[in-house]
C-alpha cells in the first residue's frame, strides 16, 4: 500500500510538467527575431512539446535545450560551466509576440512566429 502511495506522489512532478507544456499550446512552434533595438543579427528558436526548445546556430546548426514557463514567462535556460544561465521572454496579451529584454543593455528585442523563418521549420507544418 505505501509503495503505491509513494510511486504515484514521484510521478505527479512529471504530469504536472506535461500538463504545463499542453496549457502553452501557443508557444509551440518556430519564432523569430523580427525587431531588436540592440540591432543583433536575427535569431530563431523552435518550442517543442516536450519541454525543450531550439537554439540556432549561425549556419542552422541546431542545439537542444530546456524551456519552462511559470506566471505566464517563458524561461529559457542555457547550460554555462558556470551554472546555468535564464533568458526569459514576455508574451504580448494575445501570445502572437514574445519580448525579450537584455539584462545588460535593458533594450528590447520581439520573437514573432514567421511563416517562412531563417532557420527552423515553417509554422505551417
């Protein structure tokens, strides 16, 4: 009887991750920099379902790693040998533009899902 107890108290962390990533059903898909007042070269990112999000490189080189959102931000995180360090991104009233402010410069950029994105796969795949 305990054991039962226990293995279904160890997997709630687990639905409650997936049920998190269904609610931003939204965020799924490929977005990119379309504005940015530090006047970087535009970037794109993939969101997946499963909790992971893509980084591309500049050649479309493609890196995996971790997302999650929490109050509505989207925290990206990216593995340093340091520790690891969080990009986090604001969507806009009807999650059509993500915003992202530099903490070093305080300027702003905007992620928009595009049809026919730099790197990553079309959103209407």
């Amino acid at each position: 009887m305990h054991k039962s107890i226990l293995l279904f108290v160890l997997s709630l962390p687990g639905i409650a991750l997936c049920q998190s990533h269904a609610n931003h059903a939204w965020l799924m898909g490929t977005w990119q920099k379309t504005l940015d007042e530090d006047n970087s070269p535009t970037d794109t990112l993939t969101f997946r379902g499963d909790g992971t999000w893509i980084g591309y490189g500049p050649r479309c080189e493609e890196t995996v790693y971790q997302y999650f959102v929490h109050s509505g931000d989207v925290f990206l995180i990216l593995p340093q040998p340091k520790g690891p360090v969080a990009l986090i991104f604001r969507p806009n009233p009807s999650n059509s533009k993500l915003t992202f402010t530099s903490p070093r410069t305080r300027n702003n950029a905007i992620y928009e899902k595009v049809a026919n994105p730099v790197c990553g796969k079309t959103n209407e795949s």
